[in-house]
C-alpha cells in the first residue's frame, strides 16, 4: 500500500500548489485548516451525542479513576 507522500495524486497535488502564488498558498492553508476544524467539530458533535444517549440509557458507570484502575487490574487477573 503507498502511502499519501508517496502517491503520484498527492505529489501532483503539492505541485499544483507550489505553482500558485505565496499568496493564494496562505489562503489556501487557511481553508485546509478551517475544514479541520469543522471535521474535528462534526467529529466531536456525534461522540457527544452517542455519550449523551448512552448516559439517558444507564450505558455508563460511574467511579473515580481509582475505581477504574482497580477494575483495569481485575480484568488482566
């Protein structure tokens, strides 16, 4: 499997951005990095979501991190 560096897509990719001004590559970089920040926000919306349901469900316990940790030792005993 190649990797995205190694892809001829993705290499034609940078070359097209090279080629554009110092400007519009600023421009663009900051559109890169605005649709990430969307993603990750999406991302985080859906993981809320499903730990907000699970928590209306009873799907959750509840403890301090020393009762995990006791219940992490159980479980490799």
């Amino acid at each position: 499997m190649q990797t995205a560096i190694g892809s001829s897509a993705f290499q034609k990719t940078i070359e097209g951005v090279e080629r554009l001004p110092i400007d519009d590559q600023l421009l663009l970089v900051e559109i890169i990095k605005q649709r990430l920040i969307q993603h990750r926000r999406a991302e985080l919306t859906t993981v809320i979501a499903e730990a907000r349901a699970a928590y209306r469900t009873g799907n959750v316990r509840r403890g301090t991190p020393d009762d995990l940790l006791k219940e992490l030792e159980e479980l490799d005993e």
